[in-house]
C-alpha cells in the first residue's frame, strides 16, 4: 500500500475531506471491418441494425445506493467516515486527553509509519463486521502499533493480549510462535473479544471498551458500586 494513502494524517485537521466515485458503466468498442469481409449477408446486417435500435431505446438503469462503490484517497479519510461513537466525544475527560496529543503532529506521523503494514487490513475486517471504526485506533493506545510491544503485566503485541486472554481466543502460544504477536491473529482475537463484551455489557460500547482495558471484573465492581445493574443504560452519565 502506498505512503501516500497513510501519511497525510494530521490530528490538527479533523475536517478530513470525503471522496466518492461511482462506477458507472463499462463501455466496449469493437474495431472496424477488415476489408476481405466486406460482403455481410443482408440478414446479418438486418440483425445488427436491430440490436443498436433496442440498445438506444432500452430505459436507462436505475443506480441504486447499495451498487455505488465508495472510495477514499486517504486511509483516514476511509476510517473517519465510519466513526460511529461521535456522540460520545463532548466530554471533559476526552477533552483532558485531547489537549495532550493535538500538538504533538511528530508523534502522529510516527504512528502514520507504523500502521502502515496493518492499518488498511484491520479496517476492512472492521468494515466487514460492521463495527465502529473507532476500535482500529485501539493499538495507538495499547502499542503505538508496535506488534512486539510487551508491557510489565505481560501484555503482548498490537491489542496488547494477557496470555490466559489470548488462549481463551485461540492464540497460539508457544516456543516457536506467539498468536498475541502476529498482526492478523491477533486483530481477529480482538475484535472477537470487543464483541463478547459489546453483548455481555448490554450493546454498550464505551462499557466494552473499559472491560477490554482494565477487565470486566473491575467495570462490574464499578457498575455496582454506582448502585446501578449491568442492564442499566449508564453511558454518558
């Protein structure tokens, strides 16, 4: 993948450009007659002249939205229009955290570089599961896309895997090989367990991700310490 489709994100330009094309219609020309077959048969002639009368008068085919193919020039572009927990970004603590990237742009092409060999991969399976695109940024957290990041819990690689987590997703561990370090392994890993707890937290989201971070026993420790039930809608409270 090229440079170009990753490295021009920068945290200060929020108001990404969208591109959209639309393939219309493939046309096919066919050359002209060569001169030893120039006697046709009237009947064949009758028939080509009634083939471009039906071609002209066929109704024109409706594009419908579903057949539209979407298309961007720059990866974070693509990611950005399929964010879908905006409604959560007006809060004080994601403007605390905010104020400590925003003007950090070399850190940001830092992890422009990194990405690039997993990024475009992990959003497609993203996009394939229909989930919010936010979760792709998951391994700027965890890693910084580092894909042999090791932290002192034991955490290993981009989604920053515990090895009883991981086994209990079918990585690999061994000798000779640890699933938690492969990119592709692990992204299906974890975006299967994002899921588990997406459901097992009632469809929330912001819940999920604070069960994917610090353990769903901390987050139901902190659920009933609120006096509210795991049922409870309690996002943006």
């Amino acid at each position: 993948m090229p440079m170009s489709y990753l490295s021009s994100f920068s945290p200060l330009r929020f108001g990404w450009a969208f591109s959209l094309s639309f393939l219309l219609a493939a046309c096919q020309k066919t050359a002209p007659p060569s001169s030893d077959m120039a006697h046709v048969e009237v009947e064949e002639s009758l028939s080509e002249a009634l083939l471009i009368e039906q071609a002209i008068n066929s109704p024109v085919l409706e594009i419908k939205e579903e057949d539209v193919i979407e298309s961007f020039d720059n990866l974070w572009d693509r990611l950005q229009a399929k964010f879908q927990l905006a409604e959560h970004y007006n809060h004080p603590a994601v403007d605390h955290q905010l104020s400590n990237y925003i003007d950090n742009q070399t850190y940001f092409d830092r992890i422009a570089e990194r990405a690039q060999p997993f990024l475009f991969w992990i959003v497609n399976e993203i996009e394939r599961r229909e989930l919010p695109m936010e979760l792709a940024l998951i391994p700027i957290v965890e890693s910084t896309f580092n894909p042999n990041a090791y932290s002192p819990k034991n955490a290993v690689g981009l989604w920053q895997f515990i090895g009883p987590t991981a086994k209990s997703f079918g990585l690999q561990q061994d000798w000779w090989y640890d699933g938690r370090r492969d990119p592709r392994a692990s992204t299906v890993a974890a975006l299967d367990f994002l899921e588990q707890l997406h459901n097992e937290f009632n469809d929330d989201w912001l819940l999920a991700l604070a069960a994917y971070n610090t353990g769903q026993g901390n987050v139901n420790r902190a659920i009933r310490r609120a006096g509210l039930s795991k049922e409870s809608q309690i996002s943006g409270r």
